[in-house]
C-alpha cells in the first residue's frame, strides 16, 4: 500500500502512535473480567463530556454505519412517521434507512450545498406531520457543511416530538456538540473521523425518553440497544466487546480533553478557515453555497473544469497528498480536504495547499 505523507481524506484520517500503540497489547476476554466494565464505563464518562451530555453513552463495535441502524432500529416500528431534514448524502440516506423498515417518511430535502435556514419550513413540516422522529446530520461530510441542531431541538421540544435523532459522526470531536442543550434523543458517532482512531467503533448518546422508546420497541437483532441498559450492570454484552478498540477510544477522547475540547474545536475552526481563505486565493470554487454554513471539519470544492477527478487526484498522489473523493451526484465533480482530527494541523494544511496550488496553476 503506497504510504501518504499529507493525507487528507475525511476519515478514515491518520492514527496517532499513542492510539496505535495501545492495540499492541493483550488484552483478557471482555465478557470475562471486570476490568472490561471498568473501562467501558471510563471511556462512556469521557465521551459524556465530548458530546456535552449526561446521558447514557452507548459503544459498540463497528464504525459509523452501525450507530445509525441502531438507533432507527431500536426505535422505530413499520407505520411509525419519520420527518428526514436533509442537505446532503448521509442526510437523505436516513430516509432510505426509515423506509426499509417500514415507516413513513417525509423528506424535507434542501440543496445538497446549503445548510438549514428556513425554519419557517421545517417548523410547518413537524406541525403537520407529526412525526415520531426528526432526523438530521449535523455534519454533512461529502458536503463539506455544518447544520445547526439548537433550532431543531427547540422545535422538537415546541411539538412534543418524541425522537430527534441527529448523526454527529464526523463533528464529534472537532465541533461543538451540545447534546443536551440542544434536546438530542440519540447522538450517534464513529471513532475514525475527529476522534483519530482507527475505524472500529460507533457510540451513541441516549436520552432517557429515547431508553423509554427503546423498552417499547423490543427490538431483538445485531444492532439492538436494549442489551445495552444493563450492560455494565450484568456485564454481560450482547457480543463480545473489542477491548483493544474500546481502549483505543478512550485513549482518543483522553488527547482530546488534554488538549482541551474548547482548544481543540478553536484548532479545527482555524485550520478550515485557512484553508477555505487559500481555495479562494487559488480561485477555485467552494461547494457550499454563500451563506451556508461550512464545515470546521472537512471542506468541499469544486474540480476544476479544466481538470477530471481523476487526473487531480493522481496529480496529488504524485506529489504525495490524498484528498477525499466524492460519492452519489456529486462523484467527480466535488472533493473534500479532510481536516478533522490528527488532520486539522495548520503545517499540514500549509503543505497541503501549496501543493494543490502548483497542480491547479499547472493546468
Ligand atoms: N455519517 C456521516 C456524516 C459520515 O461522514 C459517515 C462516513 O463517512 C458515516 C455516517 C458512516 O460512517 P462509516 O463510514 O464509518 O460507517
């Protein structure tokens, strides 16, 4: 595999060694010993404070994905209404997701380069359909936008709407993230995007409305939460846990919080602004509209028209540095630097952007 000295793709991104580090070691079986639960519930309390919650943090192996089906599955039945607010890939995907499990579903979808603004809209869409559950993506990756979650929050809250269920994965880390200021019933996260380690687990924070919804639901299946109430209570698991991978997450939220999460989200906010200020030197186009909100954490711009995706991304490799692709209608016209943990350094971002600038006035 050819080795990339500036990698930039927005996640999975470049493992520190501590983290590696921490794999290289046996660990005893998960379901057997105690120092498992231990654990578990150390890397729980400081993914609390990550998110900004009190609630109950659920972890599990697999990446991003898992957390999603997990969160739809054990809460919703066939019949059950799901309002899907979308402004990208990953967004409308939860509207494909609702459907395969039989609910009705409404998308309010809005451009794939914009962020929520009419309110007036979402607002008119939850008083009339009224929903079991709103979903959203907070940070819409293959847009390269962030959405504000405060204002759905505060309408789940004016409607009495049971569920939100808002996918945090590739902000958590990088953003702020208040989950419960701002009313999340289900926050869902990956391990491989901020949060630097390798792709290997998902979390989710879970209001206890939502424990309550989960109890009604029953849902028996991989993906279920329910075993998880009791978990570290029985310590019993539903499967056997990853110990390596558990400790390798609590090892990445340690380095964020010595960092300082508020230090951290401040380097993440500075490192996109530098580099959304150099695309526009380079007078290349950014994806997100004017007025859209963009991502702290990964920013989308348009291929130049004299060049294919192709021959941009070898142009890169050439000279050492990856970049993300894109996917759906926006494969080869949009890519997207990823800065997101380990890759939300200014030096690299330098690096990275003179290079982009040689391959782009070249053509
Ligand atoms: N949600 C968002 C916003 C993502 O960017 C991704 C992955 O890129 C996922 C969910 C799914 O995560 P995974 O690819 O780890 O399953």
């Amino acid at each position: 595999m050819e080795k990339y000295l500036i990698p930039l793709v927005p996640g999975p991104v470049s493992v520190p060694r501590e983290i590696l580090n921490v794999a290289a070691q046996n660990f005893g079986s998960a379901d057997l010993e105690p120092e498992y639960v231990k654990l578990y519930l150390e890397t729980e309390a400081l993914l609390q404070q990550i998110m900004r919650t009190k609630n109950r943090v659920v972890i599990q192996t697999g990446e991003g994905m898992l957390g999603l089906w997990t969160a739809l599955k054990s809460t919703l039945l066939p019949g059950d209404r799901v309002l899907v607010l979308s402004t990208g890939l990953f967004g409308e995907g939860f509207a494909d997701m609702a459907k395969a499990i039989g609910c009705e579903t409404r998308l309010l979808a809005f451009g794939y380069d914009e962020t929520f603004r009419d309110f007036d809209a979402i607002e008119k869409a939850i008083r009339e359909f009224q929903p079991k559950m709103i979903t959203m993506v907070q940070n819409e990756t293959p847009s390269g936008t962030m959405n504000p979650v405060q204002e759905i929050g505060d309408l789940k809250v004016k409607y009495g709407v049971p569920l939100l269920c808002v996918d945090i994965v590739s902000g958590v880390g990088g953003t702020p993230i208040h989950v419960d200021d701002w009313h999340v019933d289900l926050a869902l996260g990956g391990s491989q995007k901020c949060l630097s380690a390798p792709a290997s687990m998902s979390f989710l924070a879970v209001s206890d409305q939502a424990w309550d919804i989960v109890k009604q639901v029953k849902y028996v299946g991989y993906e279920a939460l329910l075993p998880f109430l009791t978990a570290t209570e029985t310590a019993y698991f539903p499967y056997t846990p990853y110990w390596q991978g558990t400790a390798q997450l609590k090892r990445a939220c340690e380095l964020i919080l010595e960092e300082g999460l508020d230090s951290c989200i401040a380097r993440h906010e500075k490192v996109a602004k530098y580099c959304r200020d150099r695309i526009r030197k380079m007078d290349l186009k950014l994806y997100p509209v004017e007025g859209a909100i963009c991502s702290p954490t990964v920013t989308a711009v348009y291929v130049p028209s004299a060049l294919t995706w192709k021959q941009l991304d070898n142009d890169l490799r050439e000279q050492g540095m990856v970049v993300g692709g894109n996917y759906g209608c926006l494969a080869g016209k949009v890519f997207r630097i990823g800065h997101m943990g380990t890759q939300a350094n200014m030096n690299l971002l330098k690096e990275a952007m003179d290079i982009l600038e040689t391959v782009v006035h070249d053509i």
